[in-house]
C-alpha cells in the first residue's frame, strides 16, 4: 500500500477494480493472449497521470514520464510477475513483452505474427513482433509523428 500511497501524494491518480476473473469463470475462449497474472489477480488497478503534455517540449515530456515511471516502478516492485492491460497502457511500459502478454505467451505469439506476417508489413507500437521497427519522430520525442523504420533486433 505505501507505493500506492506515494504514488497518490505525489498527484497521480490510483483507480483499482476486486475482482477474480479465473479460467473457470471467464469462460470461452479460455486461454488466449491475455497475460496469465490476470487469471490470478485480485485487482486490475489503474494509476493515471493528467500532465498536460500538448504545447510541451520534449524534455518537458520525458521528464514528466520519467517521474510519472519513477511511482510506477515503486508499485512494479510490489506486484513481480503482475502485468499491464495493453489498452489502458504506457506504450513505453518497461519489458512491455511480458507486461502486457506473458512471457510464455509472447513467444507464441510472435510465432504466429511470424507465420502469417513473415514479411513484418503489419506494425502497431508495443505489439508482438514489433521489436523489428522503430518510429523515428520529426521531433525525436516518444511517439508516432515520424518514419516507420526498420531497425536491427
């Protein structure tokens, strides 16, 4: 509780949901890409940061991430082998292969990209198999404003 606790004090905002969604009651499909610590969580917890970051630059933009990361690191520790909810997530999660698929899971589903992409045409940021490309932005910030490049992994 005391990262979540600093995480609160220092402005972010922490939203978690109980819940227990096992094998047994999520159903069909049963097991899919979803990252197996969500079978056996007791919370999806959410922690926001409302930084206004249009009209910033991109120094002001890492360093407000870079805080933001620095609460969010605290709360990674506590929770080893927890994950994060790719839609709802930092694109620039730390280890995001396993944080938002499993490490298990990952691999396969590389393996599938790789069979039905194996030219690597089809790309979306912190996605399997996107490793093999990198967007080089016009303004050398963290996001999508740029060239899709390949890059060697």
């Amino acid at each position: 509780m005391t990262a979540i606790q600093e995480s609160v004090e220092a402005g972010y905002t922490f939203h978690g949901i109980h819940m227990a969604p096992t094998e047994a009651s999520a159903g069909y499909p049963g097991q899919n890409d979803l990252n197996p610590a969500f079978r056996n969580t007791l919370m999806h917890a959410d922690s926001f940061d409302f930084a206004t970051l249009r009209g910033k630059t991109v120094e002001e933009n890492r360093i407000s991430h870079d805080r933001y990361n620095f609460y969010m690191e605290k709360i990674r520790r506590v929770t080893p082998e927890g994950g994060a909810y790719m839609n709802e997530a930092d694109l620039l999660e730390p280890n995001w292969q396993e944080s938002f698929f499993g490490s298990e899971n990952y691999e396969v589903l590389v393996g599938i990209k790789r069979i039905w992409d194996p030219w690597g045409v089809f790309w979306a940021p912190a996605t399997p198999g996107s490793e093999g490309w990198r967007v080089s932005s016009v303004d050398g910030g963290p996001n999508q404003n740029g060239r899709l490049c390949r890059v060697d992994v």
